[in-house]
C-alpha cells in the first residue's frame, strides 16, 4: 500500500500541475472539468456530468446501503496582483505545487480521485461517491446547488478544504449585508445638506459597540466587519449616499434572517442581504464521523471559512491536503508531501469510517 500511496502521490501531483495551467474561475470551468472527466475515464471510471460539476461512484450503486460522499471544488477565485510568477504557469519546484488554484482547492480534488481509484478494488461497507463541483468560491446556482438534487441519497460526507488534514466539525456561515445610507446634498461651504458619510459613521459605531447575546459554546460569538465603503463625488458637495458591506460570520444560534433583523433595527441605513443561504453547518458530537476522527487521532476544530458543506443537507467534516492560510493569496502553493500524506490519511479515515442508516 505505501508504494501505491507513493505512486498515486506522484500521479495527484502532475494531474494539479495540468488543473493549475488552466484558468477556472467560477462559472468558467469548462476546461477543468473536461480534463477531470478524460483522467478519470482513462481509468475505467464511469463519469457523470451535471454542467460542469462531475461525480462517480468507486463501485456500483447498492440502495441498501449508506452513502458517504467525497467532494471538493475545481474553481478558483482571481489570482492576486501580487503573484510573482505566472500563477497559470508557475516555475517548476521538486518539493512543491505551485499556482492559482493548487491549495484551494485543487490538492483536495486530486488526492480524492487517488484515494477513489484506490478503494474501487476494496469492498466497502457504503456506497463511495466523489462529487467534483462548480461555482463554490461564488456560491454560484451551477454548482453543488445544482448538483446535490441529481445525486443518489448521500447519508455523510467529507469535504475536501485546506484544513491540514484536521476535521473541521463544524464550519460558520456567511452573510453579507450591503447598506446605504441616505443623506441630503448640499455645497460643502455653506450650512447645509445632511452629510450621509455620517450617519453610516454612527452606523458603523453602532456595529462595532453591538453585542449579539446568544453566544455558541463551539463557535463563539457571531462576528460582523465592515470590509468596504464608498461615499462622495467632489470634495465641495456633501454626499446624500453613502454605501459600506458587512462581512458577518454567525454562529448557529442565530438564523442569518434573524441577524439581518437585529442589525436593520439598530441601524439609520437601509440594509440589503445578497443571500440568505449560506448556512451554519455543525456536525453532532455523537455521529460516526466525529467518532472515527478521534479513533484516528485527527485534530477537529471549527472552521471560520465557507464551503459547499452548507449546501448539503447531511452530517459532514471539512478535511484536505494544503493550508486554509493560504487560500486566495499570492503565490498559493500545495507540497508533494501534503498531497502524500493526504492520500494516506484519506484512505485511514474511510477505511475505519463504519456509517449506518
């Protein structure tokens, strides 16, 4: 098994180098998921194409049986201004990935096709699908939304993310709230107008002051940051608008609805979600994927980022190859060793994974 770990490392590792020469943005994955599909038909693996999202089973399907599902993602943000190198051409290093896409999430989309190649010649106790999806970094309706209705029933799953090969159990949610505060214009000279620079000023005074009650024992308190703000178009006129978003990352004792409510109460601004949908997602303490994490030893924590875990509606952990750290920065890079050590530690997990209906 270690030479076929070894050898299924050296394969992951070439097949990332191809993913990392192809742009792949969301909603322009055409070229990926074409390449993902012919790799894995030269394999004898039957592949199934819901737009540009692809899944495959490891054996064929048995309903009697539970379903656990391995999925990451094949899109990728836009490079960074700051890359210094060719982030679709990146130089060649003997220790390392290198590339737009090669951590986040990349390394977990090739290290899952190795260990789904590997267990198709091992009997298992569940059904094994790997689901390889679109649109995740822009919560697109083309991607696992799309995707997850056309799939067989999926009873659990392992998402694959740059966690260090820890177990996120639980993972915050996101809503992004862009406002507008109105004010009246007026010549900057005179005693006029009302300045709406100012009344999000108090508005963002009150965010930062504001205190949501119910704090979760696993995810903590919910988060809110002002990450963007625009007001004014000559330096004589007082601006009557002025817009600023808010990044919030609530914890599950609050439904995003609810947030949204609270913060319309306390706020002067007209406040306008961009979705409601991205959820919380919590695994319970008691389920058999916490259970088989602790029996291998795999460090869980909760995770502050998103992912298409919260468009699944199944009990789930978060754990790949590579360094959320490093996510949608410049320079972004995976190692051979991570990639080795994540087929391996892939493979340990879901050969002790025992999942019942």
């Amino acid at each position: 098994m270690e030479e076929r770990v070894r050898n299924s490392a050296l394969n992951a590792a070439l097949n990332l180098r191809e993913m990392v020469a192809m742009p792949s943005f969301s909603g322009e994955e055409e070229r990926v998921s074409q390449f993902l599909a012919e790799r894995l038909e030269e394999d004898g693996v039957n592949v199934n194409k819901v737009g540009n999202n692809l899944w495959v089973l490891a054996h064929d399907y048995n309903p009697s049986k539970p379903t656990l599902m391995l999925n990451s993602h094949m899109d990728t943000v836009r490079p960074a201004s700051s890359y210094s190198f060719d982030p679709y051409n990146p130089p060649q290093d003997e220790l390392m990935v290198k590339g737009l896409g090669s951590n986040d999430a990349g390394a977990s989309v090739v290290c899952l096709i190795e260990v789904l190649k590997i267990l198709r010649s091992t009997p298992l106790p569940f059904n094994l699908l790997l689901a390889i999806t679109a649109e995740e970094e822009n919560s697109g309706p083309k991607g696992m939304k799309m995707l997850y209705p056309n799939l067989p029933p999926i009873d659990c799953a392992i998402i694959g993310e740059p966690t260090k090969m820890e177990a996120a159990i639980a993972e915050r949610g996101l809503l992004v709230i862009d406002a507008i505060s109105n004010g009246i214009s007026g010549h900057a000279a005179r005693e006029e107008g009302v300045n709406a620079i100012l009344i999000a000023h108090r508005d963002i005074s009150k965010i930062l002051s504001y205190k949501f009650d119910k704090i979760s024992p696993v995810m903590g308190s919910v988060k809110v940051s002002v990450t963007k703000i625009e007001a004014g178009r000559e330096h004589n006129v007082i601006p009557d608008k002025c817009c600023f978003t808010m990044d919030i990352r609530p914890n599950e004792m609050y439904s995003n609805e609810e947030i949204f409510n609270k913060l319309q109460e306390l706020l002067e601004s007209n406040l306008k979600a961009r979705s409601f949908s991205n959820k919380c997602s919590m695994t319970p303490n008691d389920h058999e994927l916490i259970k088989c994490a602790e029996r291998c030893g795999i460090v869980q924590y909760v995770s502050p980022t998103t992912s298409d875990w919260m468009r699944v509606s199944v009990p789930a952990i978060k754990m790949g190859p590579g360094d959320s750290s490093r996510s949608h920065k410049a320079d972004e890079y995976v190692t051979k060793e991570e990639l080795s050590s994540g087929i391996e530690k892939y493979l340990k997990f879901i050969n002790n994974l025992n999942i019942k209906r």
